[in-house]
C-alpha cells in the first residue's frame, strides 16, 4: 500500500515540490487505475478537500504529466485520460463502454535499442470492444 511518505519520495523523485493538494492526486492516481479524467479525479478528492479547486487538479495533472510522473493519453476523443502506472504499455479504449483497460506493447523495445534506437516515450493505442461489450452486441 501507498503511503502518504512514499507519495512525497515519488512526487520529489520526479521535482514536484508536494503540497497536499499534489500529494493527493498523486495518491489518487497511484491507487485507481481506471485512467480518469481531471473531473473524475476531482470528484474522487473534493469530499476529503473541500477547499479543492478544479483549477488546481487540471494544473496539477497537467505538471505531474509534464514531469513524466504520471501519462497524459490521448485516446478519448472527448477527454483528456491520465495513467498513474507509467510503465511501458499500450491502452485499449472499448468503443461502447469507454473503459480504458492496460495492454502488452507489441513492439519489442530490446530489439529496437539493440539497433541503435533510444525510446524515451511511448504510445500505443487500441479501440474496439471489450469481452463484456462484445458479449452483448451478439
């Protein structure tokens, strides 16, 4: 389990000076792997911060993406999504639920760097259904 110290290490391993606002969406995106939006995060937090501003979750996802503590993902049409895991892996978006869910890369980084490629940022995205949809459009 995450601890509120280890949050603090993490958010001055990446020069993010913490403040409890920071601290907490940090900790939020390190607990919640559900690739949410700054309103979801805001919504997660406000009731344990009510003196939370949105201002402030937009800015502070915006500088932990910025300082690669956390992923910024494009896939969502309508929304800017972030990932707490910023471990190297693509993304699948179900059209029909709009889940996003952690997939394998399907590029071998080993054999890209072993030719002299140096990848410093990765983005893989997938759309279709997910079993559950897909389930349910037969």
């Amino acid at each position: 389990m995450n601890t509120q110290k280890q949050t603090v290490k993490t958010l001055q391993k990446f020069g993010v000076k913490p403040s409890a606002q920071r601290i907490a969406i940090m900790d939020y995106m390190t607990k919640h792997y559900i690739h949410p939006t700054a309103d979801t995060v805001y919504s997660g937090l406000v009731s344990k911060m009510p003196t939370l501003s949105k201002t402030t979750v937009y800015n502070t996802l915006s500088l932990l993406a910025q300082k690669k503590a956390i992923r910024e993902l494009h896939i969502d049409e309508k929304n800017v999504r972030y990932d707490g895991d910023i471990s190297q892996h693509a993304h699948f978006c179900c059209k029909k639920c709009e889940k996003i869910f952690d997939m394998p890369i399907m590029v071998e980084f080993k054999a890209l760097e072993a030719n002299g490629f140096v990848i410093t940022e990765s983005h893989q995205y997938h759309w279709g259904y997910c079993p559950d949809c897909n389930k349910a459009l037969k």
